[in-house]
C-alpha cells in the first residue's frame, strides 16, 4: 500500500507547484501589469537645445524599469548651476497605483556621507573639529584602541574601523535618539589594521564622523546639519528617514522569486543617519552638488581638499577624499574611461541614489529609484546625452547591465560606491 500512497503525494506535489508556476508566470506576462506602461511626470521642462537629450533619456528610463522590473526611477541634470531637466518615471507606490513625481522621496543612502563631511567641515572652517584630534578629544567615553584613531582616517576610511553590521541584524537595529548613541556598535570592536596603511570602505566610521559634528557642534546632529548645511542649499524637502513613509516618500521594493517586487521592511535609519540614513529627491542633489562647486557651504580651499584623494602610508591612492570618490570615468562617446568625475552613490534595502559631478563640463546629475537596481549607468549615460546629443543609438552602458549588485543595509552601494 505504501507504493500507490507515495506516487499520489509526489503527484498532488507535482500538481500544485505546476499550479503555482502557472499562476505566477500568468501574471508577470499580462499585457497591462504597471510595469509594461510606464508614466512619467517632468518637473524642469529642458531647452529645445536639449531636445535629443531628453528623448532618449525617456526612452532609456522607461525600458529600464520595464526590463529591469524596477518600480520608479527620477532623475535631474544641472549645468551652469541650474537644473536644467527633471523627471520622475514609474511609480512611488505600486499597490496604489501612485505614479512618482520629481517631489517624491528617495533613499540617498551613502550620499548622507558627503553631506555629514560638509557638516564636519563647517565646524572645521570655524576652528571647532581638528581632523587630526584622537577621535576621544570629542567623544571622551569612546574606548580607546591599538592605535589612535582621527577624523581624517574616519572621513577616508583609512582608520581601519569594521564596516557595518552584517544584513540580518541591521534589520533588527533600534533606534537610536542622537548621533552618540549611534557608536556603541562601534566601540565593541577592534580596529582591523593600523590607520592609515590601508583602505576599508565603513559605514561605523561615519557613526563616529556623525557623533563627533554633534559633541563640536553642542546641539544634535539633525538640528546642526538641517541649519547648516541642508537650509543654506535650500534642500528643502531632504529629511531623515526614520522608517514612518511620511508624505512624499516612496514605497521601498526589493526582488522575490520570478522577478516580483516585493514591499521591503520598513528600517528606522536613525542610527546610521551620518553614514546612510536621509531621504531626498534628484534635483536636490544636483543643488547639493552645486552649492559644493560653487563654495556655499563651505570654501574653495576645504571643497578641494575634501575632493583630493587621500593616500595610504606606501603612499598608494585611495581614490576617495572625505566623503567623495575622484575617478575617470567613461561618458558618452569616450572610447576610455577619461572624463574627470567627483561622485558618490548610495544603496539601502530597495533604493539607490548616484550624485555624478563632472567638472569640466559644469555638470552634475542625480538619479534615484524605489528598487534594488543600481542608477549609476543611467546617470552616466544621460550625462553623456546632455554633453554629446545622441545620434539615435543608446551610448553606454544598457539597462541590462546595471541589475544585480547588492546592498549592505547600511548606506553603501557594494557596486562600488
């Protein structure tokens, strides 16, 4: 008896899994799911000059969400100081249908990192940090290490600090009610080589970058970067995420089995709000980017020593300053990778952000999405449709090419920014 009994489980197994692929592939081939129609709201209209332009940067956004299977995506380019474009595609939220708007919020991720530098370098400006100072000159209660430990080696990552918590317990951090608060974690951990001989990327780093602005400052963190930095852009809409969706903020998605998007767990970012932790939108980042050019935030000569590359004690490049990488990198109709960038770019569970500054050019270009799907080859090839006007074929790298690196939870795109 036990033969036919086993034959009809399998079967009944076989029945139901067969059902259930049917099911799903059913779906995902239906005509009209939001993703095969993808609407688009402007925000900055472009010049007629830039008409070419923006046709194929509409049609390279709409093929990336629905060949990528992301739920939204905005994007804005400045040149001479001004935004000159902007538009959002897709959606903010799928369930209900809300289509994004150059207003809606995304997750900047480690973006937060150059704004928490030009935050520690009001304060430096204004004699109150010394990049060089012990870390403990400003958090007195920090355990003390092998070696000593500063602002400059915290800033470039040369301090040697861990670089975050693994994926499954930030998901169960708490909240944390100020930028001090942030650094227990790190205070538990040695450091994982003498600072200044080599470089590892740390999201902990910039717990303490945050903590430090906050002792020097006398007030918390938020209050000093919101009033410092953030009001004197005008970044009026970039705000905390404390894991609320609060009006403008999109809906965070990550991928399920069978390329379905699936709804991310809602993460309070208050303790990893100096390295990863803010929301905004693309044509606020183009300001930020601008306002650090131009020097209204902080001086010509603390703007390039903060774009200048640290170097190693075997005095090797590390290629990233405090808060920002400096490379080449190929745009448009470069044959190689030779056009000078200052950038940076941010992942956190289901968003993605990339602030692209070409200086040569006078152009800076933010793109962001709702999903785990890297934007840095969006931006790049859009600026290089902005500076080149395309001749009719997609330059760079396609929509195919950008999917699949991953996040760390913690601000950092582990593609490389």
């Amino acid at each position: 008896m036990s033969g036919p009994l086993v034959t009809t489980s399998a079967t009944r197994l076989l029945f139901r899994t067969a059902t259930h692929l049917l099911l799903v592939f059913g779906v995902a081939c239906v005509d009209d799911s939001p993703l095969y129609e993808v609407p688009s709201v402007e925000g900055v209209s472009a010049g007629a000059e830039h008409g070419e332009a923006v046709d194929s940067a509409r049609t390279y956004a709409r093929r990336l969400i629905k060949d990528a299977y992301m739920a939204g995506a905005s994007i804005a380019v400045g040149k001479g100081g001004e935004v000159v474009w902007s538009e959002a595609f897709g959606w903010a939220d799928l369930s209900h249908h809300e289509q994004a708007t150059p207003e809606t919020l995304y997750p900047v991720g480690s973006i937060s990192k150059a704004m928490t530098a030009a935050a520690a370098g009001v304060l430096w400006e204004e004699g109150h940090l010394d990049f060089e100072a012990p870390i403990q000159t400003y958090l007195p209660d920090f355990p003390e290490k092998r070696w000593d430990i500063n602002l400059r080696q915290l800033m470039s990552h040369t301090a040697g600090v861990k670089r975050s918590y693994g994926f499954s317990r930030i998901l169960r951090q708490g909240e944390c009610p100020n930028a001090t608060s942030a650094t227990m974690a790190v205070g538990e951990d040695t450091l994982l080589y003498e600072p200044g001989t080599d470089f590892t990327y740390s999201n902990f780093g910039y717990r303490l970058v945050g903590a430090a602005v906050e002792s020097a400052a006398g007030e918390p963190f938020l209050a000093f970067i919101d009033r410092e930095v953030f009001d004197r852009i005008g970044m009026e809409a970039t705000v905390p995420d404390l894991g609320d969706e609060g009006a403008d903020e999109s809906t965070k998605y990550d991928r399920a089995a069978f390329r379905a998007l699936r709804r991310t767990q809602g993460l309070d970012m208050s303790c990893s709000m100096a390295p990863g932790g803010f929301l905004s939108t693309p044509e606020e980042l183009v300001r930020f980017g601008y306002a650090m050019r131009r020097h209204e935030v902080l001086d010509s000569a603390t703007v390039e020593m903060f774009w200048t590359p640290q170097r190693l004690s075997s005095g090797e490049s590390t290629g990233y300053g405090f808060g920002w990488y400096r490379e080449n990198i190929r745009v448009g109709n470069d044959e190689r990778a030779t056009t000078p960038s200052i950038q940076h770019g941010g992942s956190v569970v289901g968003g993605r952000a990339i602030l692209l500054i070409l200086p040569e050019h006078d152009m800076v270009v933010a793109a962001m999405t709702n999903s785990g799907n890297s934007v840095n080859g969006f931006a790049n090839v859009v600026a290089g449709w902005f500076r080149d006007p395309p001749g009719g074929a997609s330059d760079g790298v396609g929509p195919a090419e950008q999917d699949g690196a991953e996040s760390d939870g913690d601000g950092h795109d582990a593609g490389g920014q």
